[in-house]
C-alpha cells in the first residue's frame, strides 16, 4: 500500500505534487491550501481531496506523510503539530529559523516515532554531485577552502521579502549553500563571521549576505548569496593541496587542475547527472522498506548553527563561535 501524501501549499508545492506523484510507492492524496482558486487548480489537475484548513489534513487519518511548501515562520509549529498528529513530515527549506526550533522538532518526530526530513533536493543539483565527487576522490588532495556562491541582480517579491516570515537571501539560498557545506566539511562548524546588506530594494530583509565558516576539521567555508550582484562570483572555487576546482557559472564546465603521479594536469568537464527526484525516492524507501534517511534533521541542524551564528556575527561585527 502507497504512503498517502498530503501537500501543504500549492505555489511551490504543485512541483512537489509532480514529483511525489511520478515516485512508486507514494500516492499523492491531497492538497491544502488557504486559496480556494489554488484548491481548485490542484483538484482539477491531481484529482486529489482538498482542504481549506491544516486543522482538516491532520485530522484526516488516512494522510501518512504531511509535506509543508509554506512561509519559512510556520514550519516549526505546523511540523510539530503534525507528528503530534501521528503524521510523517517533510518542510520544505530552511527547515526553520532558528537551533531552538530545529531542537524543538526533533524532539517531537522522535517522541512521536515519526520521519521528519527536509526537502534539501539542492543535494542532487549536478554542479554540487560534481564538486562532491571530485572532493571525495582525492583529485585535489587535502581540501582547506571551499568558496560558494549564488548571487546576481533582481528585485526579490513575495512574502519572502518580509522578515517577519523568515524572508531574506539567507534563509532562502542560504539554506541550501550553507547545508551543501556541511555536506563537503562532513563536521561540524565552529565558527562564524558574517556581513549582512539590505541594500537597493525597498524590503526588511537582507539582499546580500557573505558567511565564512571555520570547520572543527580545518575547512573554510565562504557563502555568498545575494540579489544586488551585478557580476557574480563564481558558482564553485575549491582549493586543495594538490590541485582546484572552478565553476565560473551554471553553465559552464567544470576547470581543474591537479596534481596527479608527479605531473600536472588541467583539464575540463562536464557535470554528472543527478536529478530532485531522487529526494522523494529515498522517501518512499524509508516509509516502504526501512532504507536509511537521506536528509537526516540532525545534519540540517548544523546549517541551521551556521545561518543564526551568521545574524548574531552580522550584529556584532565579530565571529561567533558555535557550541554543541
């Protein structure tokens, strides 16, 4: 029998809808939405049950799975009041605004007995699979600096761009750069110094923000995120000692060089396959088969120390040091 899912959200949440429904073992039950016209838009197009409250979904027993496509504000209290209902959860990035909330929503998927992952589907994009491979192969030898960057020019809409419900580059973007450098540091982060702008747009959140992170293994970690670039960084510039890893853009191929048995070598390459997809397919062995979960909130946790630590270091002017 297929884990029935309910959707929570239907702006994003309609390519949610479209990857659980193309994933076995997952049958796409229901949409909520507070819009009735979006209601109808999602009924016309999955068939599915829909409801106009949260309330409605977590008292309907037949929903397994509560997959949250909503402000970045409400997923700590919308997650916890669905494992309490007995549901699994998935929220969409960031998986909340603060180590507080993060603690608080392990504790009650653990009470509960319950999954709760997040949708960090930016583990599967091909330039990060790429970057991962490359590390983990040895080709640059000991890596001590990693550099990412998201960033280019456009004026930021939507509730996003009200701090209120956790709007802002780094919430947003942040989210998924900050958890891609947990990935590649595999330990954990120690300290942070951050600069954070809210400059050009007219909005309370930050348009720019550049995060440094100083990992207990050694590693650097740079995150750039930004909507007021006019020329952007470069999307990825590892360093190791024996060789590097340029990625000027999203399009481009991938430059390295290296080291390699007493010669040097350059060369260029494109990115490896990889697809979101895969997201939801470890979902569905999880809930089905017992399989180990793929986007654990423990790991999500530790890029939620980095994007605080970041605010509070942005406040002060000074590096903030991370505990346990």
């Amino acid at each position: 029998m297929s884990v029935r899912v309910a959707v929570i959200g239907y702006g994003m949440g309609r390519y949610h809808c479209s990857d659980i429904s193309k994933t076995r073992g997952l049958k796409l039950y229901a949409v909520s939405d507070i819009d009735a016209d979006k209601r109808k838009a999602a009924q016309d197009e999955w068939k599915v049950k829909t409801y106009a409250s949260f309330e409605e979904v977590l008292a309907d027993d037949k929903v397994d799975l509560v997959v949250l496509v909503t402000p970045h504000d409400t997923h700590a209290p919308m997650a916890i009041a669905a494992l309490k209902a007995g549901k699994h959860v998935i929220t969409e990035k960031v998986m909340c605004l603060s180590v507080a909330e993060a603690d608080a929503m392990i504790a009650a998927a653990q009470k509960a007995g319950k999954v709760l992952s997040v949708y960090q589907n930016r583990r599967w994009d091909s330039d990060f699979v790429t970057v991962k491979h490359v590390v983990q192969t040895g080709m640059l030898g000991e890596v001590f600096s990693v550099a990412s960057c998201a960033d280019g020019y456009g004026q930021p809409g939507g509730w996003r761009t009200h701090k209120k419900h956790g709007g802002g580059l780094l919430y947003d973007w942040g989210a998924h750069l900050t958890d891609q450098m947990v990935q590649l540091a595999d330990s954990d982060p120690e300290t942070v110094f951050a600069q954070i702008e809210s400059r050009v747009w007219n909005v309370d959140v930050d348009t720019f923000a550049k995060v440094v992170v100083r990992f207990k293994n050694g590693l650097v970690g740079d995150i750039e995120v930004g909507c007021i670039s006019w020329i952007p960084r470069p999307r990825w510039l590892v360093r190791g000692e024996k060789g590097a890893l340029l990625l000027k853009s999203w399009d481009d191929q991938f430059r390295l060089r290296t080291h390699v048995n007493g010669i040097n070598t350059e060369m260029r390459f494109d990115k490896l396959q990889s697809s979101w997809q895969e997201y939801y397919a470890n979902i569905s062995a999880v809930l089905n088969k017992g399989a180990e979960l793929a986007v654990k909130p423990e790991q999500v946790r530790k890029a939620i120390q980095v994007i605080e630590a970041a605010f509070r270091s942005a406040e002060t002017g000074e590096a903030v040091k991370i505990e346990a």
